[in-house]
C-alpha cells in the first residue's frame, strides 16, 4: 500500500491504492509513518497513485468501529501526522487529483503543499456525521485562517487548486509537484533541517529568536568554507 523509492536527496513514498482512491487503512498508516521516520534523504516526496492524492480515512473501516477503536484510529492518524510535521526532512505533498477528508489532513502536515491544476480539495465528514480527526481542526485554521477553515470543514464543499491557493492551503500550482521537491533538495541539507525546525517554532518569539541566533551560528560554523567560497563566486542565484 505504500511505496517508498529512494534517491540520494529524496524519498518517494506513494500511496498506493487508487481503486479506494489510497484511502488508507490502520496498517497504511502504520506503514506511512515508518516511511518518513526511516527517511534519511533531506526531502521526502509525499504523493499518491492514480486519479487521487489521498481520499483519507477506508470508510469501509470506519464504519465497523465502535467508540473505543473510532478513537484509536483517530489517535493513529494522529501519529502520522505527527510523524511528517516532526520530521528532520522536509515533507512535500505533490496533491493530484482529489484529497478528502484525512488526505487533506496528511497535505496539512506536510512543509510544503504543491498541486496540479487538478486537484481539488474537500472535508466532507460533516456530510457522513464525522470530522477529520488526524490533526485537522488544529493545523487547518493555523494555516488558512479561522474564516475559510470553518468554511471547509462546515460546508464540506469542494474547492480548486486555485481557490486553495488563494486560502494559503496550497503554495504552488505546477504541472509537476515533484519539481519543487527538487528545487529544495538542491540546498544544504543542515540548512534545510534547522530552517524547517526553526519556522515551525511554536514558542515565545524570545525563545524563537534566542533559538533562531543559536542555529545560525551552528550553521555558519558548519559551512564556512563554502560561505567563503560562494562569497568569492558571486552571491547565490
């Protein structure tokens, strides 16, 4: 159900299931998590098989859940989520075709959403009575804002790659995701890491900057040699 192909700067991991559209079943996302906390690439390329990103959550499985093994799957779900906003790569989501629900929620997690002009983007289970509950109702008004994150996760509605790039869900629109999972992998890769660790610093912004000052400096001795050679060259395109 998961694919992981390796290169020297980046992980694929595809999911792969599209006659269920790569919903994902408990063992998927035990399998998804392990495929990023393996990764040692400084990106991961985080996609699915087929006509569809990630339709979230096998319903066919939801549906034979009592209360207790419901709130498991939640928390499972959870730990993926977790697992891809943790790691030390930088996780991009190359979203083509649908994701609904907990494929929404996957994208959400990941440092970088980048679309085709085909996807379309949905929180549907308010329609079936339930809620994305991998992460979403937290990390989805963090990055689009109150107003539009109860819109989605209240209508249900779908929206284009082009609405959720207007909302910030998306950053880019490209014919090929992958492509900006290249562009990264060309950096240094400690650079990548700490930005990364740095950005996503939830903490005081004195603690931020105190940390931020801290990394730079580990990072300018790290590289000097090739600051002092690029500072030689020209400065970087």
């Amino acid at each position: 159900m998961i694919d992981v192909l390796d290169g020297a700067e980046i992980r694929t991991v595809t999911i792969v299931r599209p006659e269920r559209r790569n919903a994902l079943t408990p063992d998927g996302l035990d399998d998804l998590a392990r495929a990023v906390r393996e990764a040692h690439q400084p990106v991961v390329y985080l996609c699915g098989e087929g006509a569809a990103f990630c339709a979230g959550a096998d319903l066919d499985i939801v549906a034979g859940l009592d209360r207790e093994s419901a709130e498991e799957f939640a928390e499972r779900g959870q730990r993926v989520t977790n697992e891809i906003e943790r790691a030390d790569s930088v996780v991009v989501a190359g979203i083509d075709g649908a994701a609904r629900g907990g494929g929404v929620e996957l994208a959400l997690a990941c440092d970088l959403r980048v679309a085709t002009p085909d996807a379309t983007f949905a929180e549907p289970g308010v329609q079936l009575g339930i809620f994305g509950a991998w992460g979403g109702t937290a990390r989805l008004p963090d990055i689009v804002g109150l107003g539009d994150a109860l819109d989605l996760a209240l209508s249900g509605r779908v929206v284009t790659a082009e609405d959720a790039r207007r909302m910030g869900l998306v950053s880019r629109i490209v014919e090929e995701p992958r492509s900006v999972a290249e562009e990264i992998a060309v950096n240094a890769p400690d650079a990548l890491r700490i930005v990364k660790t740095r950005v996503r610093d939830r903490s005081s912004v004195n603690v931020q900057t105190e940390r931020e000052a801290e990394a730079f400096g580990e990072l300018v001795a790290a590289n000097a040699a090739d600051i002092a050679a690029r500072r030689n060259s020209g400065e970087p395109k």
